[in-house]
C-alpha cells in the first residue's frame, strides 16, 4: 500500500528517473543545480497555471511589470490579466483573484479549488507588497509533517507556496548529503557517522545540535534520495523566483572529529530534554577554535556543490542549550565565527536565524546584544519565532538594529486541536508593521506541523499584501470571507465559520493546539495532562513570557457539538468538498475530545468518593468514546495512521529499511525518544493510532486504578507509567500491524450518526 502523499525513491526508481547507489543522483545533477536564473522564464509561469488551473489556464494572460513586489488584476478580450514582475509576484496575483472573485482557496490536506463555470472579470488594480519577505517553515516541520514527502506531494505543495506569496522558503532537505561531502574532506567517512546522524523522523533536532543517531543509523539510500528530493524542489523554487534557504554549520561534528583531531577545542553540549548521554550530549566545536572556520567553509562549499545557493543560510547555535559563557565578548566572537565562517564558503552569504532560542531565561537582553554585535547589520536576519504570541522585537529594540521577520509560530509538535487568540496574532502584527522605528522586513509562519488550525496561517501570510484584517475589528468579517470561500460557494459557510472563531480562536493558548487527554498518557488528576512534561514546560515559557494563563476550561463541549450540527446541515450543497468533509471530522474530532474528557472527570470523581462502580461505569463510557473517535477519524485519509506509515515505508529499498522508517514513524508520535522523553509530544488524532495505541493505554489505566480503590492503596502513578510502557508502548513500537491507508466507511453520514449519538452527552463537559 502506498501513501496518498505519494511514493519514495521505489517509484521513481521503477520508472528510470532516479538512480539510486548512493551519490550516484547527487553528481548527475549538480551542473543544473549550479544554476541560479535571475529572472522567472515565461514557460515556469504557464507550467505554474496548468498545474493549479488545468486545462482553464487559455483563460489567463499574464503581463510583466517593472517593479517586483506589486501584484495586479485586470481584464483583457475576455481573460484574466496577471500582472507581476517574478513568478512569486504572478502566483499571488492568481491567488488573490481565486480568493476575492473565485470565492476558492486552495489549502495545505487536500490542495483543492472549486473554480467557476466562467471566471468573473475582476477589478483593474494593483496591490504593493507591505513586507519584502513571506517566510515558510520551522525546521521541526521538516519533522513533524514533510519528513516522508515525496517529490509528488512537494510539486502541489510548493504550487502552495507560491499562491500565498511565499518568497523566502526553508528548503531542509539532504543536509546530510552536505555533511557527508563536507567531513569528508576532514578524512571521516560516512561510517565513521554511523553514531551520529539521526534516523528520518528525527533529522531536525540533529540538525539542531540536540541529540545525535537516535532513530538511526541512516542508510545511505535515504541520504542519496534525499538529496535527489532537494534538487527537485530547489529547481522548482527557484523557477518561480522564490530564494530557498539553506543550511550552514552551526558547530556540531561527529564523535570521529574528536578522535582524529585531538587538539582542537570541543566540548559535550548540555544534555537535551533528559535524553541518555549517548543521544542528547552531542560534540561541539568551540566556535573560536581555527577548525570552526575550516569546517564551516568547507560546509558552503561543498553544499553548494550539490545545491547552488541563494545566499541566505539557516543556522542555529544554541536552540534549547545556552553558551558555555555568559561573558560578552565570548557571545560576539561566537557569533562573530559563525558568521564568518559562512561568508569565507559564499562572501554573499547571509544567516538566518532562528530567534527561539532568545526566549530562555539565560538570554536577558545584554546578553542578546552582545551576541548580535558580533554579526554586521547586513549580514544576519532574525525569525521571530513566535511573535503572534511573544515579540522578542519589542523586548529587544528590534533586535538591536537587526532586520528580523515576523512570524506566527502558534503549533508545536504538529498535534491537532482548534486552538489560537487571532485577535492577539493581529494586534501584534499591526504592530509590528506600523511602528516607524523597528526594523521588520517580513512576515512568516513557522508552525512545527502542518495541516491544523489553515486559517490562522492562510491570515499571517495574507497580511504581506494587506489581505488580512488590519485589527482586530475586522476579524469576524474577514473570517466570514474566509469560511464562505473554504468550500466553494456554500450559503451559510461564513457563517459557521464565524461562530467557529468565537468558540475557538479568541481565547489565550500559550500551548497552543493539544490533541487532548485521550492522547496524553493516563494519569490522575486529569488535569495535569499526564505526559505532557515537554509541552508544559515551553507552555511555562511562553506564560511567563506572555503574562497570559495556560487555562483554558471555558467552552462548553454542547456548543461544540452544535456547531457540529451547523456544519453537517451544509452538507447539501457542500458534499462534494474534500475540505468540507476534512473539517466535519475535525469538528467532530474536537466535540468527541470534548466528550472523552468529561469522562475523565468522572472518573476521576468518582476515585476521589471511592465509589469503584463509577469509577468502572465512567472508564467503561471513556472507552466507548475512544472507539466512536476512531471510527471517526478512519474516514478521513487527513486522519489515519495508515497514510502517515505507508508515506515512511515507501522510502525503503529493503525491509530493514523499510521497518526502520516506520518504527521512526511510530516513535515520533508517541514516545519521542527510547525511554519516553518526549512522551506524546507529537502525538496526533489519527484512526489506527486510537485503537491500537490510545485506547489500550487508558484501558490499563482504569484496571490499575480501580484495583487500587479495591485494594485500599493510592494510586501508584510512577509504577503505572513503568507498567504502560512495558505492556503498551514499547511493543507498539516494534509492531507491523497494517493500517489502511482510504476510509472504509463515509465521512459525513458517520459523523451525522455520532453527532446525533453524543447531541445530549456532551452537555455541560469543558476543555480541560
């Protein structure tokens, strides 16, 4: 079984288009890579329109102006005229016509549009770019959502990109094909790495210095298909005039360094989120130490090699571990080599980094000046990271004179769940964009998943051509517009739509989007979330940051499930929609996690009374809520567990290969580490995953604590999480069980029959 997002290297092997020995694809494509066009041919342009409009592209003309960043409309002897001066420039005018005249967006499940019998003339006017950047990705997406993407789901996806006016792209893809290249010259072969590169799903954080060869080791198939992958996607990006960033040297090397060069001056980086030493203390190589230099140049280098460049360069030094010195003349000379090391491989290069790091306590602001002064103003660019939520520009004067770019990071661990303060999100990028003496250049979004909570970051990025709300006044209008063209032309969408906003999007959430309880590994009291260690202590920071409440208990799970009702009496005329059924399950997904949670609370009610004929009644009900949940859930590929393992496996070119990838795949989404150290971190709302994880998880749980109320002894919480991965988690790991990969039953009338089933159920339970 293959995955809707598409087939790894097996398939383009069988058709001729790639080779797969490794290295083989990477030499027979780096002339063309090498290549970087300086104007967007004319032919990318008419490719961009078959591809998204079909066989109705005749019905568009498309007229070049002088000045990149403005984007226009018109109507000419019948056709729609798209002006713009680069490809990116032409793309967002044809999303703004699809979106304004259309009353269609295409989104990140199911890149579908609802175009019209005939397309309407438009207004003749022009819009002016308000921000020179629109950034995409964080580089845990790479993680999280795109680590099985294949080249046929980045051709719709950066097709995507381009209609959102997506400039300035994180293209993460075979880094580790450039590590390769590069200690090679440094006389340390790819099996000398063997205990150090990750395996796949967790390539992100080894890229970030935070653990090493957990998940591995990587076969050199995965590494020569990745790089082929990248190629593909640069030479797609940078034909629609889009300037992809790379990667750089940010310090970490291979224990084989060490050994072959003693004398140069390295150290273990603190241990992250309690990983054994092995994996979570990765070597580092001081960043003033001449080796530092020699390596990171040789990095550019032989990247560029293999991938071109652009010139701008992602590079995190200290995500989630502090310097070894808080000394203000170390901080500069630390970035100070960074930086330099970059520009001695491309005297263009420019950094991109990642902001995250600027929110832990160590960073007070002197500390971040000193680290920033060592880098010129011209050379560096800063991603504020999270800045829907925490400006670290305002807390920082823009960064000391640093040029930064804005973004909505709002989702971590890819999990699901209605969840955000949009009226928030647009205060502070108002903002932002307003005051006179900052140094905004751009406006982004670096969620760590994708495919959750689309409006929130269709608004981020409309907001680089004024398409979004300027204040928060004009939401409920514009999320009207928003709903009323999610599904085509549907009457009372935008209206459903806004009661959704109400109920959903205007609350503070410093966590942002949780899958919810049932997805948490079981624990007593319910609200402490369980397992949720990880989230709980980056929701702490951002709460403190903030000065905003974690809590969120205020809306009731019947108003959930009415709107559930509201959604459903759309189906009419909204059937045919694949979004339109995405979102009956994902309402329906909330409303059920809603329902599993009240649940909880009697059980946990009735352990406080010692009534241990509640307290089975109540685990009994949660289980039967986890079994309508999955159901739910099988009947949207969008969510299924299936999709997300046959997308690993399609990567292997043998069993073992194809078994390690969906063990990753497997271990991200549960217990994030060998011994649980990230436990449900990433988890997500899928079918199969539900009854074969989720379920027998609380099932265990209701047995051991009714068995304490019978036996007289509290409830043994530490010896429980022991038991539960023993018996539960662990074996699920290494499990083969098979899940299918398309619904068998039919979404709307299985989530019309549960809605019906819990419309007096769920009366009265809250968010917990």
């Amino acid at each position: 079984q293959q995955s809707p997002l598409g087939r790894g290297p097996c398939a383009a092997r069988a058709s001729g288009v790639i080779v797969c020995s490794a290295g083989m694809a990477v030499r027979l494509f780096v002339l063309a890579a090498a290549v970087i066009p300086t104007a967007v041919a004319s032919s990318a342009v008419d490719d961009f329109l078959k591809r998204v409009v079909g066989d109705r592209d005749a019905d568009f003309q498309v007229e070049v102006l002088d000045k990149p960043g403005v984007i226009g409309l018109g109507w000419r002897n019948g056709k729609v005229v798209l002006k713009g001066k680069t490809g990116i420039d032409i793309a967002s005018a044809l999303g703004w016509y699809l979106g304004d005249y259309c009353n269609t967006t295409m989104e990140w499940s199911k890149y579908e549009l609802s175009l019209p019998s005939a397309f309407p003339q438009p207004r003749a006017e022009t819009r002016q770019r308000r921000a020179a950047w629109s950034y995409y990705a964080n580089v845990c997406t790479y993680g999280y959502s795109l680590v099985w993407a294949d080249w046929a789901y980045w051709q719709k996806h950066i097709d995507w990109l381009a209609l959102n006016g997506v400039n300035l792209p994180l293209a993460f893809i075979g880094v580790e094909q450039v590590i390769i290249n590069t200690f090679a010259r440094f006389n340390i072969s790819f099996t000398d790495m063997q205990d150090f590169i990750a395996g796949p799903a967790f390539l992100p954080w080894f890229r970030m210095g935070n653990m090493q060869k957990w998940g591995g080791p990587v076969p050199s198939n995965w590494v020569s298909g990745q790089a082929l992958l990248q190629l593909q996607i640069l030479a797609r990006m940078r034909e629609l005039g889009m300037r992809p960033v790379l990667s750089a040297f940010s310090g970490f090397i291979p224990g084989a360094f060490g050994k072959k060069y003693p004398h140069a001056n390295t150290s273990h980086a603190a241990v992250w989120n309690n990983f054994p030493a092995d994996y979570g203390s990765i070597l580092q190589l001081e960043p003033t130490d001449p080796y530092y230099q020699l390596v990171g140049k040789a990095w550019i280098e032989e990247q560029t090699k293999l991938y071109g460049s652009d010139h701008i360069y992602n590079c995190d030094t200290y995500n989630e571990v502090n310097p070894s010195s808080a000394d203000h003349a170390y901080l500069a000379s630390s970035s100070q080599a960074v930086a330099s090391a970059m520009r001695a491989g491309d005297p263009e290069g420019i950094w991109l980094m990642q902001g995250w790091l600027f929110l832990n306590d160590f960073w007070k602001n002197d500390r971040v000046e000193a680290y920033l002064s060592g880098v010129p103003d011209d050379q560096i660019m800063i991603l504020d990271l999270a800045a829907e939520r925490i400006p670290i520009w305002a807390q920082t004067q823009s960064f000391f004179g640093k040029p930064f770019v804005w973004n909505t990071l709002h989702g971590y661990g890819g999990q699901h769940g209605f969840a955000a303060d949009v009226p928030q999100l647009v205060d502070n990028l108002a903002m932002a964009m307003s005051a006179g003496d900052n140094t905004f250049k751009g406006i982004g979004i670096t969620m760590e998943g994708i495919w959750q909570n689309y409006m929130v970051y269709d608004l981020t990025l409309a907001a680089a051509f004024g398409r979004a709300p300027a204040n928060k006044d004009q939401l409920p209008a514009w999320v009207h517009a928003f709903g009323s063209r999610r599904y085509g032309v549907v009457a009372g969408a935008g209206d459903v739509w806004e009661e959704l906003y109400r109920l959903a999007y205007t609350s503070p959430s410093p966590a942002g989007p949780r899958t919810g309880a049932f997805a948490n590994r079981p624990a007593l009291p319910s609200q402490s979330c369980g397992s949720e260690a990880a989230v709980r202590r980056m929701a702490a920071t951002l709460e403190k940051q903030s000065n905003a409440s974690a809590d969120d208990t205020s809306r009731s799970s019947a108003a959930w499930n009415a709107l559930w009702g509201k959604l459903l009496a759309l189906k009419p005329k909204a059937a045919a929609s694949k979004v339109f059924r995405l979102d009956v399950v994902d309402v329906g997904r909330e409303t059920l996690t809603v329902v599993f949670a009240e649940r909880l609370r009697e059980l946990d009610g009735a352990y406080a009374r010692r009534d241990a004929v509640a307290l089975s009644e109540a685990g009994g009900r949660m289980v039967a809520v986890l079994d309508d949940l999955d159901r739910l859930l099988s009947t949207d590929p969008s969510f299924m567990l299936g999709p997300w393992i046959a997308a690993a496996r399609s990567w292997g070119l043998t069993k073992a290969e194809c078994d390690l990838y969906e063990w990753n795949a497997r271990n991200q989404l549960t217990l994030w580490g060998p011994n649980g150290e990230i436990v449900d971190y990433a988890t997500k709302a899928y079918g199969g995953l539900t009854a074969t994880f989720f379920k027998p998880r609380w099932q265990l749980f209701v047995t051991r604590v009714r068995a304490s109320l019978d036996s007289g002894e509290p409830f043994n919480a530490a010896k429980f999480n022991a038991e539960v991965m023993a018996e539960v988690e662990q074996p699920w790991q290494h499990s083969r069980e098979a899940f299918p990969i398309q619904p068998e039953e039919d979404a709307l009338e299985v989530a019309a029959f549960l809605q019906k089933k819990y419309s007096s159920a769920v009366a009265g339970a809250f968010f917990v």
